[in-house]
C-alpha cells in the first residue's frame, strides 16, 4: 500500500499531540490544587487537543486499514469538534484572563467558578453539535461537486468555521490589547506608589506585548492559512491546499501545551518533582494568578 507521505506526517504529528496534552490532562486531573478556574481551562484546552492528536491518529490508521465513506465521517467529525473545541478554549482562557485583570478584586468567588463552567458547557456544547453535522448529513458524499478542501465537508460548512476562526481572532486580538493596556496601567500605578524606576515599568510592558505576539502569532500563523484557504479554494483544489493548511492547524495542538501549561509556574512544579520522583513531597499551594498568559 502506497502511504501518502503528508498522511505520515500527520500521524506522527497526532502522536508528539497526543503525549504532549495527555501529560498536560493527566497532571492537571491528579493534582488537586489545580481545581482553580484557569486550571479548568487550560485542562478543558488539552483535553480538545488531545482529541484532535487522537483523531489525526485514527484517520490515518482507517485510511491506510479500513478505508470507507462512513469511517471517514466519523474521523472528520472528531477532528471537527476536537479542533472546534480547542479554538473555543483558546478564546475562553482570553476572556477569563481579560476578565481577572478587569475584576481582579472579584475574580475568586463562586460567581468566577460559575462562570468557567458555562463557558466550558458553551464551548464543548457547540463543539460536539458542529462535529456531528457531517456525520448526521451535512456533507458531500452525495454531490461531490459541492466539497470543501477538506473533504467531505462542503464549502459552506468549511467556510462556516473559517468566518468562526476569522470571528475568535478578532475577539483575542481586541482582548489581549485591552490586556496590555490593563498591565501596563496596574504597572505604572505600581511603579508610582513604590518609587520604581521607570526601567520597571517598561519591563512589563515588553513581557506583555512579547506575550501578545507569542499567542496572537502562534493563532494567526496556524488557523488563518486554513481560513483563507477554506474561503477560497474548492474540491478542485490541489491536494496541497489541504494539506498545506491542515498542518499548522495540527501544530496549533502540539503548540498550545507549551504555551499555555508548560510555562505555567505551578504546572511546571508538578512536572519537576514527578521527574524527580518526588510528587509526594510536593507543598500544596493555591494560585494567586490567572495565567501568566
């Protein structure tokens, strides 16, 4: 049998995701200090990513095993939802960022945990619901003349949740500068009242815009070559196209663990001293920040 080498790629791919965000799942639920909402988050974020590795694993292992129409939607309409989750945890971490920052006063009280768990529901509500329209019809099996890039999703799906890319880009990019405004604002009010030099303030307004640009760029470069190409292209279309932007979309999920949970102080405690052997021995503590992202 003839292996498409992107498909290799992509397993392998599906692989490094799935080990990377299994370990991100697998201490965030063993660990419990991280009950905080940001936790909730950024588990509710690996566990889509997760999924999506998983999923580019199966459809690799049906494609090359048993390949069929009816396997085929079950695989893209577990890639959809995985990836459709994943993209709405991405947003759901933003707000509750902008939101710690906004009403830091209120941020741990039940309304905060109330909060998180409707926009977990929300997201993974939404998520599964998108998954299942190939799978319950929406597709081009019957009308091949009407399929996307990716195929069987048609056109219109596909073009669906470009504009939802397009839309959660926006939003991010709106939240994230209100984001920097706020650390810029609490830094300078900070240097104020401690006397600080001015080098200070300036400090935190780099780290702050180097953040900005490390999860806007990452977004940008790995969802919005499928957008683009989900808006214009067809099942005419070389199969490069697909391929071609279905890649950094993948690497979104091996990205995301390393942006948002390993660089995380607490996480990073958890993983050292399992590495040491010595998890038992580990302080509790309870975080005082939302993320440092």
């Amino acid at each position: 049998l003839a292996l498409n080498p992107w498909d290799v790629v992509l397993c392998v791919s599906g692989t490094v995701i799935s080990c990377e965000n299994a370990v991100v799942v697998v201490v965030i639920f063993y660990t419990p200090a991280f009950r905080a909402p940001m936790f909730l988050l950024i588990g509710s974020l690996a566990a889509a990513d997760l999924l999506a590795g998983l999923g580019l694993i199966l459809h690799f292992a049906f494609v090359c095993l048993a390949p069929s129409a009816a396997v085929s939607l079950l695989t893209v309409g577990l890639l959809v939802t995985s990836f459709t989750a994943s993209v709405g945890s991405l947003l759901t971490i933003t707000i509750d960022r902008y939101l710690s920052l906004y009403s830091a006063l209120t941020y741990y009280s039940e309304r905060t945990v109330t909060r998180t768990h409707v926009m977990l529901l929300l997201t993974w509500g939404a998520s599964i619901c998108y998954g299942l329209l190939p799978v319950l019809g929406w597709n081009c099996l019957q009308e091949p003349s009407a399929c996307s890039i990716v195929r069987p999703l048609t056109r219109s799906q596909l073009a669906l949740l470009a504009v939802a890319l397009l839309a959660v880009f926006a939003v991010m990019l709106q939240l994230y500068v209100q984001i920097c405004r706020l650390v810029r604002r609490h830094a300078h009010q900070i240097a104020v009242q401690r006397h600080l030099l001015a080098s200070s303030h300036d400090a935190t307004t780099r780290k702050g815009m180097a953040t900005l640009a490390l999860v806007l760029g990452t977004f940008a470069s790995c969802w919005l070559p499928l957008a683009v190409c989900a808006l214009l292209g067809d099942a005419r279309s070389p199969a490069l196209y697909t391929y071609g932007t279905l890649l950094p979309a993948a690497h979104s999920s091996l990205l995301n663990p390393v942006i948002y949970a390993f660089r995380n102080p607490e996480i990073q405690k958890v993983l050292w001293a399992v590495c040491c052997g010595c998890c038992s021995s580990a302080p509790p503590f309870r975080s005082r920040s939302p993320s440092d992202v």
